[in-house]
C-alpha cells in the first residue's frame, strides 16, 4: 500500500461513518467511489484525503451530522477503525477491474433517490447502496 498515511486515514474514517453499518462488501464499495474520484479528479480532488473532505458529499463530514464526531473520534485501538483500515487497504491495492461498483463515483443508501439519481440505473447495488457512474 503506497498511499498517503492522511490519505488512508481519512478514506477510513470516511468509509466506517458511510458504511459500517453494512456488509464488509458495502465498506469496500464505497472506498472504490473515493478512489474512483480521486483518479477521475476535477473539483472533487486529486487525492482520497481532498475527495474525502470535499463540501456536501459524505454525510459522515458534515459539521451537523451526528456521525461527524464519530469519524473524529475513531483511533487505531477501535476495531471498526482497524477493520475499516484493512479495506482501504485492500481496495487502493487491487487493480482496477477489481471494482465491483464498476466504476462508480457517486452512491447513495436508502429506498428513496436523490434528485441526482432519479432515472439513472446504478451500476451495482451493494447492501443498501446503490452506485452510479459519474453524473456530471
């Protein structure tokens, strides 16, 4: 794993407070979205870390969302950070045709789409998240 030490803390920080309440798969698939834009770039950024903190695109980030003080407070000694660690890992580590979202860089969880994805077909459905190539 050559990536940045901030880089992978973030992206694990972020996948545990997206997805941890879903199947290894479902925390997996969400580290592909972060790497997928950080490869696409644009005004997501270039890097996990910028893709991770870019306004109003992970909930877990967000000043008001309850789930912000859980990402912050995670360290290495909780096991959800060490299991969510060991994902990342895996995930910046595969090849490419590895993504089982296909590509995607957008999802979202629930029964009720966005606007964004509303007549759109998800390029994979993984637990309760449905993934999408880029929408832009």
């Amino acid at each position: 794993m050559n990536a940045d030490p901030v880089d992978l803390d973030l992206m694990t920080r972020t996948i545990y407070g997206e997805a941890r309440g879903e199947p290894d798969g479902g925390w997996a698939a969400v580290a592909w979205v972060i790497r997928n834009r950080a490869a696409k770039g644009g005004w997501w950024g270039d890097t996990p870390a910028h893709v991770c903190l870019c306004p109003r695109q992970f909930s877990c980030w967000d000043k008001l969302d309850p789930n912000r003080q859980v990402v912050t407070d995670l360290t290495l000694s909780h096991p959800g950070y060490r299991k969510a660690l060991r994902i990342v890992g895996g995930v910046m580590d595969a090849p490419g045709e590895d993504d089982p979202t296909k590509g995607a860089t957008n999802y979202y969880a629930g029964d009720f789409p966005p606007q964004w994805a509303v007549d759109k077909t998800p390029s994979a459905i993984i637990g309760r998240h449905k993934f999408f190539n880029s929408i832009r």
